[in-house]
C-alpha cells in the first residue's frame, strides 16, 4: 500500500496541467448520460413501466435470492441494492453497487432460478419485470426503439471494470476506483452539488465488500484520502476534493469518454 500512497502524494504535487482542467458538475451533466438517467426525472419511466411489479424492501432484505425464484429484470426507482455471492466462510462479493435509475438483468437459469443474490443496501422500491420490460426501460434512452442494450453494456462495464481492478488493485486503487465511478454516476444524475458532495448513502463494510477489503482497511484507507485532501466520505456523504487526483489513483484516465450510447 505504501507505493499507491507514494503515487498519491506525487499526484497531490503534481502540477494541475498534467490532468487537464477540471469541468464543473454543470458542464459535465451537459456531456455526459447514464443510460436510465433521465428515466425518472421525466416520467417517462412510469408510462413505460406499466407491466413492472413494483415492490418495497427493507434495508437488509434479499430481493433477489440465490437458488430461488426470480425475475428477469430489476430496476431500482429508490434506494441502493447489490448482486452478491456469498462465500462459503460466510463472507460476501458484492458484484456490483446499483443507484436509483439504475437496471440489472438477473442472471438466471433456464428453469428462472437465481445464480446470485440482490440484497436492498438501504430502503428500497423496486421494479421486477421481463425482458421485454427491461427493452422498454432501456427504450427511453435509445431513441424510443425497445432495447435493453444500453443497460446491458452498463451493467457489464462496470461489473468487468470491477473484476479488473480485485484482480491487479491494491487497497487504494480498489477504493478510489470504486469512489470515482460511484461519484461520476451521481454527477451524471445531476446529484453532484456544487461543492462536490453527492449522496452515498452505504456504510464501509459495503463498500469493503465491494472491493474485497475489511471494514477496518476501508476506513484506514479513507483516513489516508482525508488526510491528503482526495475525499471526504462520512454521514451517507462523498465529497470530492481532487477527483483527478483520485483518478490517478486508480489507475484511469481524470476523464472518462461520455457514457451516451
């Protein structure tokens, strides 16, 4: 960990041209969409989720539950979950972290029987549906024409970005990764304010079991990006500080290509 802090500390020095300027959260809303990221603040979600089962779930709850019975389809319209696998210590991966507006496609078996499991990060309302609505979801942001491409491709990004970063990432990569792409997704929500604070609101040991740290090593790690003047990130709050800085970090580019499909 001590060579990722060196390189942390040499970005913190490095003179600001060498990442390029910095865009303001107005400027990079203007250039950059989610896939589903206007679905909800429109409405148009709601016209073309009619055949969605919607339901709550607590905080804690599986919705979806390995082995069991389950849709093809989920979309989150409040509250934060995540596919998992569960270890046999007892331990679990999560695989990825999903927001509001955010689609997955469950990973099924020809019978419908889960290969994984969702749990509800906090109070959540979700929508279960088919295939075919996960085409009409995707279909808001491809031009009206049913497609669940778009959602498809965002799921597997991030989930191969993920895979990379566990396999090769020590513990501040791992985190600043997984912080980075957590802030650019809200900031493409237009959740970014302008002090570059964005609602998180997931505990540390989810975040360690997102990038395979202890809860401890997660909370070390965060001290650090404190301490360096990277990030705050307390109370369900991120506060980016420097996020060229934390990009250098993890090993990506400061600025990531428009997620417009």
């Amino acid at each position: 960990m001590s060579s990722v802090m060196d390189r942390a500390n040499a970005a913190c020095r490095a003179p600001r041209e060498e990442y390029g300027v910095e865009q303001s959260p107005s400027e990079s809303n203007a250039a950059v969409r989610m896939p589903g990221a206007t679905a909800f603040a429109d409405g148009a979600l709601d016209a073309h989720a009619l055949r969605f089962v919607p339901r709550r779930v607590m905080a804690g709850s599986d919705i979806v539950s390995e082995g069991g019975d389950s849709p093809a389809c989920l979309v989150i319209k409040q509250g934060w979950a995540a596919p998992y696998k569960l270890l046999r210590d007892g331990r679990r991966q999560l695989l990825d972290l999903l927001m509001e507006q955010d689609g997955i496609r469950v990973c099924r078996d020809d019978q419908g029987r889960a290969f994984h499991s969702i749990v509800a990060l906090t109070d959540s309302y979700v929508l279960e549906g088919t295939a075919e609505d996960l085409a009409r979801f995707g279909a808001i942001q491809h031009n009206g024409q049913p497609c669940a491409e778009p959602v498809f491709a965002e799921q597997q990004r991030r989930m191969m970005d993920r895979m990379a970063i566990l396999g090769h990432g020590r513990a501040a990569e791992r985190l600043a990764s997984c912080l980075l792409d957590l802030w650019r997704r809200q900031e493409a929500r237009g959740n970014v304010d302008e002090s570059g604070s964005c609602p998180i609101p997931i505990r540390q040991s989810d975040l360690g079991d997102a990038v395979g740290l202890t809860a401890v090593h997660v909370c070390r790690t965060l001290t650090v990006f404190r301490r360096l003047g990277l990030l705050e990130f307390a109370n369900g709050r991120l506060k980016m500080l420097r996020p060229e800085k934390v990009a250098f970090i993890a090993g990506c580019e400061s600025e990531r290509p428009p997620y417009d499909v």
